[in-house]
C-alpha cells in the first residue's frame, strides 16, 4: 500500500495546494486504489498522476464538508464516461447518498457501472480477505470520522 496525496489545503484551493484528496495505492494487493474525500480538483490531481479512475475500487468520506465532496458527482460521472465498469462503493456519513443522488439525478449523469453508498456511524465498516476498515467518530463541527485501514496477515508472514 502507499499513499499519494492528490490535495491538502483547507476549505479552499490555492494556486499551490488543491482541497482534500488522498488515494491510498493497492496495486500489488488488489491491482485497484481507494481514495479518501473529493474536494473540488481531486480529477485534476488524478489526470496528473499515473491512476486510473477505472481502478478506482472505494471512495471513504470523512465529512460532508463541501472541501471534501464537491469533486465527487464529477468524478463518478468521469469514471463511467472514461469506462469504468466495475462496482464503486462510497462510504461516508449519514447524508452523502442524499448528496449523491440528488447531484447526479439533476445532472442527469449516466453511470455505467453499479455504485453503491454505504453510510455509517463508526465502527467496523469494511471487511474482506484482505483487509478491515474501522471508523471512529472525530472532533468537528459536523459529524466527521476518520477511517484505520488494517491489512490482514498473510499465511507465512
């Protein structure tokens, strides 16, 4: 696993700095990547950077801020437009699937692939072969979580 920062300025771009974005690399392990918030910008760190939305696997939101989900709808929609065609699921908190159908209904955005949002309050969100995801609640002005991802051993290891 390795993380790429996509952006990490606060509330607003600067010239030097994009709103909050992180894809979490997993190439060796699942030959996909994860990405955490989409601030307004995260396609365009994307474009510059070696990843594809089309393996693009999960996306976790930590808050409902709009540095952290403006870039979402357009994303989504890109990934379908660019031929992504494998399962997205989008976890975050209570509010995001509202967020999301709304935005992409309006916008009348086509998606060629099945997306799934899973909202939660914390705790256990996420488990497979692989890995776990825990969620646990933050200190913010709105709900917000911050999310443990932990690879599971591997036989030999």
């Amino acid at each position: 696993m390795e993380l790429e920062f996509l952006g990490t300025n606060a509330g607003t771009p600067s010239l030097q700095r994009n709103v909050t974005s992180m894809a979490l690399r997993m190439f060796e392990e699942r030959r996909t990547f994860w990405l955490f918030d989409c601030g307004e910008g995260t396609q365009h760190q994307i474009l510059r950077s070696s990843l594809k939305l089309s393996k693009l696997e999960h996306i976790w939101i930590t808050h409902l801020h709009g540095d952290h989900i403006f870039g979402l709808p357009g994303l989504m929609s890109s990934r379908s437009n660019q031929g992504g065609t494998t399962p997205l699921t989008v976890f975050g908190p209570p509010g995001l699937k509202s967020f999301l159908e709304t935005s992409l209904n309006i916008s009348q955005s086509r998606m060629e692939y099945e997306w799934t949002v899973v909202e939660h309050e914390g705790g256990m969100i996420y488990e497979d072969d692989e890995v776990k995801v825990e969620s646990l609640k933050l200190e913010h002005r709105i709900d917000s979580y911050g999310y443990r991802v932990v690879e599971k051993d591997k036989a030999g290891s």
